[in-house]
C-alpha cells in the first residue's frame, strides 16, 4: 500500500468496532512453553524494534517474546 493510499484510507469510515477486552500480559511477563518450531516469518521494522527494546531491558532474546506472544494469543483462542 503506497503512502498516498494509507493517507486516504486513514480518513474513512472503518465501519463497525468492537471492543475486546485486553488478554495479554506485557511482554516481560510471557513465558515460553512448548517446544519450538523454526519458521521464516517477515514482520515490520517498528514490531522488531519493539521487542529488542524490551529483549534488551530484559537480558532475552527478542524472538523468545515474539514466540511468547504468539503462544499466548494462540491458547486464548485455542
């Protein structure tokens, strides 16, 4: 989606919202359960340098909260 795009699409209407209520816990607090499988996976630079912000406070390594997250979404919806 070209910048231009994203501008105008930011401008209308989004049609009905639903509210859901906040599952997560920070990230600091996800924990890893299972054994993992190795993917590729292409996500965007502000989501990176979000978690390697907050791998770096917490001395682990960023994919390690990346996994976590998605475990956690994943068992609340399993």
């Amino acid at each position: 989606m070209t910048k231009h795009k994203a501008k105008k699409l930011a401008h209308e209407p989004i049609g009905r919202v639903k509210i859901v209520k906040d599952f997560l816990p920070p990230p600091e607090k996800l924990l890893v359960k299972s054994r993992p499988v190795k993917i590729t996976i292409t996500l965007s630079q502000d989501s990176v340098d979000f978690f390697k912000e907050i791998a770096q406070k917490e001395h682990i390594p960023y994919q390690k909260l990346i996994r976590a997250l998605l475990d956690k979404y994943a068992s609340h919806y399993r």
